[in-house]
C-alpha cells in the first residue's frame, strides 16, 4: 500500500541529507520525493521499498543462466522458441532451452539520429555493428537480457548471441495513418491517439489487406530462437462506449456503423435505438468489437509464423471503465493473446489486486511493456510524459526498484520493458513530441549511461530470479 506524506520543496543538493533524515524518521522505510509530472508544485514523499530493505533477504551472485537468461534452477520441456507454462501458482516464460525465464529489457534499443547524435555516435562507436555490441554488452552487464517494442532487430540479430528481443507490426496504425492523409493530417474530432471519436476501425473490409502487407516481412523470423514474440499496434482506444459512438457519430454508410447496427438489433430486436443499450450491452460490444480485431490479426500471424508468442496490443487506459478496468477485454484477449501486454503509467507500485484481475479474466500471465520516470538532474526540460518526475539518477533507480519489486512479488508477471533505451535529443524535431525533451533513457542523448540509475536496476536484475525464490517463500 503507498504512503504518501506532503512537504515543501526542497533543492535537489539536500537530497541525500533528506533522506538519510527520512529513513530514521519514518522507521527505517525509504522515501523518496517525486512529482507526477511537471505541472506539479509540489514535490511528495513517497515510500520506495528496494532489495536492502527486504526483511530476511540477501544478496548473492546471479545464479546460472541459459543463453537466452533463463533461470538454470528447474528445466520444463523444451520446444526450440519461448513459450508460456505456469507451474504451481506462478506463471513464468520458459526459453527455447525450458528454462524458466523473466523477460528484462529495454525500449526502442537504437541509436539517436539527430545531427549532434549522429556525430557522437561517430566518434564513440564508430560503426552500428561496434554500437549494438557494446551497448548490448553494457546493458547485460547490468542485468537486461532483452529488447523491447521499436529496436532495430534486424541490427541485433547479427549478433552471436543477442538479447531477447521483440517485434511490433502496426496494421491498424497504418491504416490510421492512410485515413489521415485525407483530413490534411487529423481528424476533426480524434482521441489522444488521433482515431476519429477514438474508434479502431476493426470492421472495415480494407482493414484487411492492411493485415497482410504488415505480416509479410516477419516471416524471415519465425525460425529465430531469440525472438520472444509479437506485438499489434499500440494502445488502441477499445473504449467503454464504443457501441454508441459508432452509433451516434459514424455516418450510416460506414462500415463500423453497420456492424454496430447490425449487432444491436440481433441483440435486442429490430426496433432497438441507442436508447435502449444498456451498460451491459456496452460490454458486450466491447468483446464483440475487440475480437474482431484480434481474430484477424492473429490468424494472419499465426499463418505467418506459427512458431512465436503473441504478445497483444499494449493496453494502456485505466480510467473507469476503459479497458484496464473491462473483465470483457481482458476475457477475449485470454483467447488469443500467451501474454497480456500493458503499458503501465502513473502508478507509483503496482496494485497487487489489479495484476490478479487481469490474470484471472484472462487466464494468461502479464508483461508490463512500457514504464519509467525521469530525474530533474538529467538537464532536460521533462516536460512531456506521463512518468513521474524525481530529482536525481540514483531516485530513478529506486523507482525501478520499487516498482519492480512489486512486479515480482505478484505470481502473474512475466517480465518489464522499461522505456526507453536512450533520451531524445530535444533539438530532433522528428521525433515523437510525446519522447522529444524528457529524460525516459538509461543513457542520454550523447550515448553517456546514466550510472547512477543502472547500479540500481542491476540489483533487481541480477537478483530477479532469487527474489522471486524469496518472495514465493515468504507468501506462502
């Protein structure tokens, strides 16, 4: 459970003299100060729980590991790719060798591409092939043994040995993309993800043939034992009252509104109005509406390379309602997703309830695919994001510490992608508005690690496998 205590800014030269007062304070408990954001005025104590606070527990060198980073304690039955399996009460990824196996890894594994990046780079490395095996070697020196969503894998895969990596194909954001270029770029009335009335156009026959061209490039990968699996689109808005804005918004021409015609009045007869729908027809149509879009994309996957985990879409929303909160979702995603994917924001700690949920609606286990937090320390403005904002390098890791902590605690999770591999430079115009002036990297934008952050993850990574022992332990 947080705890959380309100107190006046201070400036970020007193912190660890804060601290240190702190812990005597309140117990023995750490406590760091953070924001949510930087519209914020007020900077918060909030209790960070880290591996040296753990009653009872020690720490010890890694214990053996697979190739892939799978834990040599136990062997499950090998099949050659990843798979899921939950032995007892916990839910685990087994590697291609049957090792059990958590999936620690970073986002957007590339190198920057602005003109002071591209230099840097040049004097650093040299070449890509000096750049992704160096990087890849620092990052496993501090315990991570993937990559996330938007890495260049074809890069990585050159390797002997690479990190585990992801692949996301977007064909509903292609599609988005093309309808765009109609309304000069946006639409008159879009979600925070552009989608006009935040409506997936999942019933549009065209939809389709997007599918296939988004397919077609991974099947030069579905013979690689490194690849952990796939991931459709991202964040997708499966909103609560999708019935009625197809209803209500789209013209009667439209194919989103015909399916949704057609689906109230086989439910509630011919005369049924948006008047008539109910919240428990809204759920309904949500599952209706979600597995239309998930039978599609998985079957052109599955066709396309039967041998790899599908990973979903990367559910985002968490107000009332929305899909983080929709038994409905989560029960059609169980059918065809091995692993349920969120991207996690503005949550101090995971509620250990909410992961139960999750897994119990679904059946399947979870990863947390994106999630992080930026330090004032870091020089950037870290106006943009939805991460919460510390003082320093060393808060960030024990952010990570706390909240991943949490994550092993709860039997349902699999694995965290943290966001991102490295910072944007804020004079890159071209990159994503949303990315472009905060501090989300474990190196910054010229490459250098942020050392202070990655000693901190290191002990959760290299400890993940024997926490996991100790927490399975001590919640019996």
């Amino acid at each position: 459970m947080l705890k959380m205590k309100y107190i006046v800014s201070i400036p970020a030269a007193l912190l660890a003299i804060c601290l240190a007062g702190c812990k005597a304070q309140y117990g023995g408990k750490l406590f760091i100060e953070s924001r949510k954001d930087n519209k914020d005025s007020v900077w918060s104590k909030y209790e960070a729980n880290t591996v040296n606070t753990l009653p009872g527990f020690t720490q010890r060198k890694e214990p053996p590991t697979s190739g892939y980073g799978g834990w040599k304690d136990w062997r499950a039955k090998a099949t050659g790719f990843f798979r899921t399996e939950k032995v007892k009460d916990r839910w685990w990824i087994i590697d291609p060798d049957g090792y059990p196996y958590i999936h620690k890894a970073v986002v957007a594994f590339n190198p920057g591409k602005s003109e002071k990046q591209k230099q840097t780079f040049q004097h650093k490395f040299g070449t890509l092939d000096s750049w992704v095996q160096q990087s890849s070697d620092m990052l496993k020196g501090y315990g991570f043994n993937g990559a996330g969503a938007w890495t260049n894998v074809d890069l990585l895969r050159q390797q002997k040995q690479p990190l585990v990596y992801t692949l996301i194909i977007s064909p509903m954001g292609a599609y988005h993309k093309d309808h765009l270029k109609k309304f000069g770029g946006k639409y008159e009335e879009a979600g925070w993800q552009g989608y006009r009335y935040d409506l997936a156009m999942v019933f549009d026959k065209e939809f389709d043939n997007y599918i296939v061209e988004a397919v077609k490039p991974i099947a030069k990968y579905k013979n690689d034992k490194y690849l952990l699996g796939y991931f459709t689109d991202n964040e997708l808005p499966w909103v609560f009252d999708a019935l009625d804005r197809h209803l209500t918004k789209l013209g009667k021409t439209e194919q989103g509104y015909i399916a949704a015609e057609k689906w109230l009045k086989q439910r509630k007869g011919n005369n049924a109005t948006v008047n008539d729908i109910t919240d428990e027809d809204r759920a309904a149509f949500t599952a209706f509406y979600f597995d239309t879009y998930m039978k599609k994309v998985v079957t052109a996957l599955r066709k396309a390379d039967p041998n790899h985990l599908y990973l979903g879409c990367r559910f985002n929303q968490d107000k009332e309602r929305q899909e983080l909160s929709n038994p409905e979702i989560f029960k059609v995603a169980g059918r065809y997703m091995d692993i349920i994917s969120v991207n996690h924001y503005r949550k101090w700690e995971p509620d250990q309830q909410i992961f139960d949920n999750w897994a119990a609606w679904s059946g399947k286990p979870v990863i947390i695919t994106e999630w992080y937090t930026k330090a004032v320390d870091s020089g950037l403005p870290n106006n943009t994001g939805a991460g919460w904002l510390v003082h320093s390098q060393k808060d960030r890791g024990i952010f990570y510490q706390n909240f991943t902590l949490g994550l092993l605690r709860n039997k349902n999770c699999v694995g965290w992608h943290w966001f991102k591999y490295m910072d944007n430079d804020p004079e890159d115009k071209t990159t994503d508005p949303s990315n472009r002036d905060s501090n989300k990297g474990v190196v910054d934008r010229y490459f250098s690690p942020y050392t202070p952050l990655l000693e901190q993850m290191k002990i959760v990574n290299t400890n993940t496998y024997n926490l996991i022992s100790y927490f399975d332990k001590t919640q019996q």
